[in-house]
C-alpha cells in the first residue's frame, strides 16, 4: 500500500496521540478502556487489521488529545506491543511503549460474581498484575479470584 | 513486629515470622482462656460482632475471647431487623459501626467483603470469614492446634474431605507451606484440590501428594485434618454415600496409625468421625475449637495494641 493510499484511509493528525502496533482486532477494546470517543472533543480514528512490519496491527488516532501515561498504560493488559505517539504540528514529539501496570483500578470487572465488587458498594474494581508468566494474570484485590485468559471479555 | 491497627484479612498477608508471633503470643493467653487466671487487658475496650451469615463458633469464641480479656461486645444482632435489611451497603454500615466501638469482627456472605470493610474502617477489622473466601482466624486457630498438640516443624498432615470448596483447607495449605509440610490430599475425584491451588502450594514450598483413601495416608501422618463432605455437592445421593462412607474414620481404621497422630475437625461434624474416635487419644477437635478463644484474645490484644 502506499502512502497515499494509506493517507486516504486514515488521514494524518495535526496534534493529538497515535496509539500504533495495537494486537489486531483489539482497537475497539483500547477505545473502551481510554473510554474513547466520550473523553475526547476531537475526532478518533480507527484502522482495524492494518499491514505493519511485524504483521496485522491495529492503530488508534486521537486528534486534540494527548493521552498520559497512566491511561495508557492500562492498554497493555490487552496489547502489551502498543506504542504511543504524541504529535504536535503533525511531528511526533514524544514516543514510547505501553507498560504494564502492578496495579489496576475501574478497568476490569471480577468474574467472581459472589465477590463483593460486583454489588451495589460504592467502590471500583481494583486488580494487581501478575507478569511473572508470559500470560498476564490480574488477581482482584478484593476477592483474590484470578482472571488468567480472555481478559478483554472482562472489561467494564 | 507491630500489629496495632492491623486488618487481619487473608492468611496470604502473613508471613511465618508473624504467624510465629501471634502463636507465642496464644499460649501466653492461654490460663486467662480456661479461667484460670483473670485479665484487664481490654478492660474499656468495644469489640463490634458484625454476623451477616449464622456462626455458632467463630462468633461465640470470639465474644469469649473479648469478655475474659475484660473488654466488652456489641453484637449486630439479626441482619433482619437491622438497617442492613433496608439495603445500607456495607461499607456505610461500616462507617458506622467504627464510630461506636474499638475493633470489628465481621463474617459475610460475599468474597473481599473483609477487604472491603477495612478500607473503610477507621478500626481495625478482623476477618470471620467472607463467602468462600478466606477465614483466617480458622487457620491461625489450626496452626495453633498443631503447634500445641502435634508439631509445626517436619509435619507429615492428611486433609481429608472437600478439598474443592473447602476454604478452611486451602488457607491452612498455604500457611502449612511456609513450614515445608508434607502434605498428602485425600478426597474423591468431585472434590480434589483445584490445580491451580496445588501449584501455588508447590511454589511455596510445601510437598504434596493425593491419594484417594484414608487407609493410604494414615500410616504416615502426625496429623489427619478431617472435613465435612456436603450433600449438596453431589446431584445423586447414592454417589453422596458412597464416597461419606469411603472418607469416615472409624477406630477400625486408626489401626494402623502412628500412636502420636491427631485428628484435627474444623466442626460441625456429621458422620465422617464416628463417635467412638472421641474416646481415643488421636482425638484433638474439641481442643481444636477451645484454641479458637486464645488464639482470638491474642488476635485482639495484638491489633487494639493491648500486647506487642
């Protein structure tokens, strides 16, 4: 594809962050987690199943907003490759990769449904990452139950 | 070590240097345990027994517990008649609750619900037991039977029973594996211990092996941990019988066990020990229980920082 082409599809933005190498077939999930399009006044665009130099990737576009750290970094637990670009006058001012937090709040909901976040209290789920293994594992800070696979079924 | 204050929550926030600590400290609560000996060391101070499910021991001996350290008790009463009925979350029935009294025992239907309860209270908060989620009293309380009665070091223990949902067993496992146990798994196919369980077990330290009868395990043992198999597991009563039978102790079977093994039974029981067993020396369940009150009393006076 060239670069037109591609310009075509998703246009470049002016300011605002690009969240690149995304798992293919998660951008949708990252949007839910960055709680996208509702926190932002600016346009988002989405490339789904894009060609990148390591195979499918997805890419997120946020125009006018530049996301910080710690928001994104709770896109790790679905796509640990993500990177975020941050652009200002259409130059890429800042660039880093995702990490994944020790700790999650109001990202993931329990899949204990006994456990006692998932009632009417008035807190957030809260979880602690495991990254000991290759496989993430989140344990829930309340009840201790462990969420080890399909994490992005469990999002809130 | 400073447990003043302290939440007593999951047996996975203890280290073995603490729960060391908190055992010394049970056998020095021991003769003010049997009324031997008067005490005043809570003497001003209100434990709260906040019960949102039935319990006859943990709460009795947790109430004991306070008294004949000279504190007193405010019990929540039925959850029926109380605010709790109206649908007060409990984290407000925290709030209020912790202007009124020095500590909180709370036992509650739901996981993390003791987790819950201490980000809110400004009292410590001892955990009763949460759904099927942890109870750590119940296991320091074991741990201390074993001490007492058998030995913490080298320990060759049988669990027998519903290792699946039994939470008594994995919170004892977990605390047993910070001594280097030997631990061997004796239950049907319906109620192993779940892998994952096992393997964090492992991990820490502990040797297991499973076996499926009693009659494998009772040679080896210095301690046989006994639960009760709960009818409800099993869709087909038959199936219910077959393996009650199969997992019940009887003098028949104590046999072929060492002199020094103790049977060890969280309560109720319903026919896994026969009654005969009480009578012989292995028997340690009602000793068992007693230990819940002096365990409890040095819980209480470590967290009100009425001991160190």
């Amino acid at each position: 594809m060239t670069d037109i082409e591609t310009e075509l599809r998703v246009r470049r933005i002016e300011n605002g962050t690009v969240i690149d190498h995304i798992t293919a077939g998660k951008a949708l999930n990252v949007l839910k987690i960055l709680g996208l399009p509702d926190s932002s006044q600016g346009v988002v665009s989405v490339l789904i199943n894009s060609n990148g130099k390591y195979g499918r990737k997805d890419v997120v576009k946020v125009e006018n907003r530049e996301l910080n750290v710690e928001e994104v970094d709770k896109i790790a637990l679905i796509s640990p490759n993500a990177t975020i670009n941050i652009i200002r006058d259409f130059n890429i001012v800042n660039k880093y990769k995702v990490h994944i937090p020790s700790f999650v709040e109001g990202v993931v909901g329990c899949i204990n449904p006994n456990c006692i976040s998932n009632s009417n209290e008035p807190i957030t789920s809260k979880f602690t990452v495991d990254t000991e293994n290759i496989f993430l594992k989140l344990r829930c800070y309340y009840c201790g139950r462990v969420i080890s696979e399909n994490i992005a079924e469990h999002l809130l | 070590m400073n447990f003043k204050d302290q939440p007593i929550i999951s047996m996975r926030n203890f280290s073995r240097e603490m729960i060391d600590h908190i055992l010394t400290a049970a056998e020095k609560m021991e003769p003010i345990a049997r009324g031997e000996e008067r005490s005043d060391l809570l003497s001003g101070k209100i434990l709260a027994v906040l019960f949102f499910e039935p319990s006859t021991r943990t709460r009795m001996s947790f109430e004991t517990a306070m008294l004949r350290l000279g504190g007193d008790v405010l019990n929540l009463g039925s959850v029926d008649a109380s605010s709790i009925a109206k649908g007060e979350t409990l984290a407000d029935t925290i709030r209020v609750v912790d202007g009124y009294v020095d500590a909180i025992v709370l036992r509650h239907p739901k996981e993390g619900a003791a987790h819950l309860a201490s980000e809110f209270s400004r009292v410590p908060v001892l955990n009763a037991g949460d759904g099927a989620g942890h109870h750590p009293t119940q296991t320091l309380l074991d741990l201390y039977t074993i001490k007492r009665e058998s030995h913490l070091e080298d320990l060759k223990i049988a669990l027998a029973g519903d290792l699946k949902y039994g939470r008594t067993v994995h919170s004892l496992c977990y605390a047993l594996s910070l001594y280097g146990a030997q631990i061997t798994l004796i239950s049907p196919k319906e109620l192993r211990m779940p892998e994952e369980i096992i393997n964090d077990i492992i991990a820490r330290g502990a040797k297991i092996k499973e076996v499926d009868t009693i009659e494998e395990a009772i040679r080896d043992v210095d301690v046989l941990y006994m639960t009760r198999i709960q009818k409800e597991r099993f869709p087909d009563p038959a199936e219910y019988r077959k393996v009650a039978n199969r997992l019940k102790i009887t003098a028949e079977t104590l046999k072929e066990a060492k002199k020094e093994l103790k049977i060890m039974h969280p309560l109720p029981r319903v026919n896994e020990i026969d009654n005969k067993v009480d009578d012989t020396p292995h028997a340690c369940y009602f000793k068992q229980a007693f230990y819940g009150v002096p365990v409890r009393m040095a819980l209480l006076g470590l967290v009100l920082g009425a001991i160190e």
